[in-house]
C-alpha cells in the first residue's frame, strides 16, 4: 500500500509530464510550421501574382519641326523652315515608337495568409518554451528533495532545455549569435533574407548560412526537444516505479508497526526457540524426551532417609 508521501509525488510527477508534453509538442509545430512555410517562400512563387503593363506614351500636339535655338527667326528663315531645310531636325511620329510590354510582380492574399500562420506558429512556440523551463525546474526540484532513483534523469533533460532554449527564444543579441532571432523568427526578417539570397550575387558561404539559419537550426531544435521529453519521461518513470515498488517481509512490517500478532502463531523468535528446543535425541528409546521450553519440568520426588 503506497504512503501518502508517495501518492503525492507520484500525481505531482504525472501532471508536470503531461504539462512538458504539450509544450514540447507546441514548440515542435511552431517550429514545423516555420519550416514548412519558409520551403513555399524561397522554391516557389506562391505569394506573387504577374501582372502585364504596357508603357503609357504621353500625348502632346506641337509641330512635327523642332528648330535648334540658335537660329534667329526672322521671315527669310521662316519660310525655310516651313520648306523643311536641313536647319530643322523632324520628330519622330508616335506610331513609329515601339511599344515596351513588362511584367510586374505583386504579393497576393496568400502572402497574408503564410504570414498570418508564420507569426502565429512564432508566439505559440515562444511561449510554450517558456513555460516548459519552470515546468522542468519543478519536476527537478521535486525529485532531488524527494531523494528518488531517476532525479539525474530529470537533471540532464532539465540542462538540455536550457540549451535548446537559446536557440529556440530570442536571445541572438544576447548572446552575440550570427542571427539576431532563434529559431522562431518573425515573417518580414525570413522574405527579407530570401529576396536578398536569391537577387544577391553568389557568394562562397551564402547557401550554407542560408539554409543553416532556416532549416539546420529548426531541426535540430526539434531534436533538441525529443531529447528533453525522452529524459524527463524516463526519469519520471524511474521515480514512479520506484515509489510504488514493495521489497519488505509481511512479518517483518507488523513486527515494526507494533501489530499484535496472534498467540498461536507467536513471534518469529519464539517459534524458532520452540522449535530448537523441541528437538530429541538421536535415540529416544533410552534418553527420556527433553522439557519444552514453554513447560516446566516435573523433575523427582525427594526419598525419605531412615
């Protein structure tokens, strides 16, 4: 039957497991979430649209001769001018002018939507990783008080989530990181890297770091989170079996709890002497049977001298 010390623990234990399991399960899908929509981002053009434009020809009337400016305008040149000399250069007509087609790329309602989804995935893993450190820190604690078999367990996945933690959160400022977010990043910074990766010359280390800080570093945060979740199960596990275990001798507990135990049976020590002294001699035939010792011998009758 389990103590109450035990049954406490035990409850605390399960509900902080279940407490550490949402979250890393939250901060795993933020994280996948991030991933999947950075791939849609840099390798297709899901949130473009192309749309056609023709240049637009301002229309202005004037007269088809342009005079240079150094020409004065007197009556002689005038009629020269309308006689089309070589002193006048002529414009060139609009219909001869060729027309310029483009295409012009304009973000679309999807963009919206991914980025809508982006920062959502942002702060849900924000905070579940911030709430699952004190939950690890409690369960830490109440094994290392309780002086149970599996609190090194505990420790270790407690440590490892601090170090998952900087890369996850945050904290590339402080810390001095290549990158100024974690793994969690904000929608405008991510476009922003992927237009200046893909319109940018190459460069020797450009798609290492690009593909590092984008796909390296969220994987290997969620491996960072199995890990944590894998330690802290096992050491909660550990714990629980150890608390609900029995290893005492029956007899023994209700010798130690002061139970009165039945006069037939009597005490471990008692049947054991009443046992050794209950035993005969080899040959009974000649040496009378011993007393037991819970009986008192009759011995002889004393005989009357004369």
């Amino acid at each position: 039957m389990l103590t109450s010390k035990a049954k406490t623990i035990g409850a605390a234990l399960a509900r902080l497991r279940k407490a550490v399991m949402l979250c890393s399960w939250a901060v795993g899908l933020g994280l996948a979430t991030q991933v999947l929509i950075w791939s849609l981002v840099t390798f297709t053009d899901l949130r473009w649209d192309e749309i056609e434009t023709q240049e637009s020809v301002t229309m202005i009337v004037q007269s088809d001769m342009i005079m240079p400016t150094q020409i004065h305008l007197d009556p002689a040149q005038a009629i020269r001018a309308v006689a089309g000399t070589d002193l006048m250069v002529k414009k060139p007509s609009i219909e001869s002018m060729p027309e310029n087609d483009e295409t012009t790329r304009v973000l679309n309602d999807a963009n919206g939507y991914m980025g809508y989804a982006f920062r959502c995935a942002r702060g849900i893993g924000t905070a579940a990783m911030s709430m699952m450190l004190p939950f690890l820190l409690l369960g830490t604690v109440i094994a290392t008080t309780s002086v149970i078999h599996g609190c090194e367990k505990t420790l270790s996945a407690f440590i490892l989530s601090m170090v998952v933690a900087m890369l996850v959160l945050p904290l590339g400022d402080v810390l001095s990181l290549p990158w100024s977010d974690g793994a969690l990043t904000s929608y405008e910074h991510m476009t922003w890297q992927v237009d200046e990766y893909q319109n940018s010359p190459a460069k020797a280390l450009g798609p290492f770091i690009f593909f590092a800080r984008y796909l390296l570093l969220p994987a290997a945060s969620v491996l960072g989170i199995f890990l944590v979740c894998l330690r802290f199960n096992a050491g909660v596990e550990l714990m629980v079996t150890t608390t609900s275990e029995h290893h005492v001798d029956p007899d023994i507990e209700k010798e130690a709890s002061g139970v009165k135990v039945s006069d037939s049976s009597g005490s471990r020590a008692a049947q054991a002497m009443t046992q050794i002294a209950g035993q005969t001699s080899p040959d009974e035939s000649h040496v009378d049977a011993a007393p037991l010792a819970s009986q008192v011998s009759k011995g002889e009758m004393p005989t009357r001298v004369i």
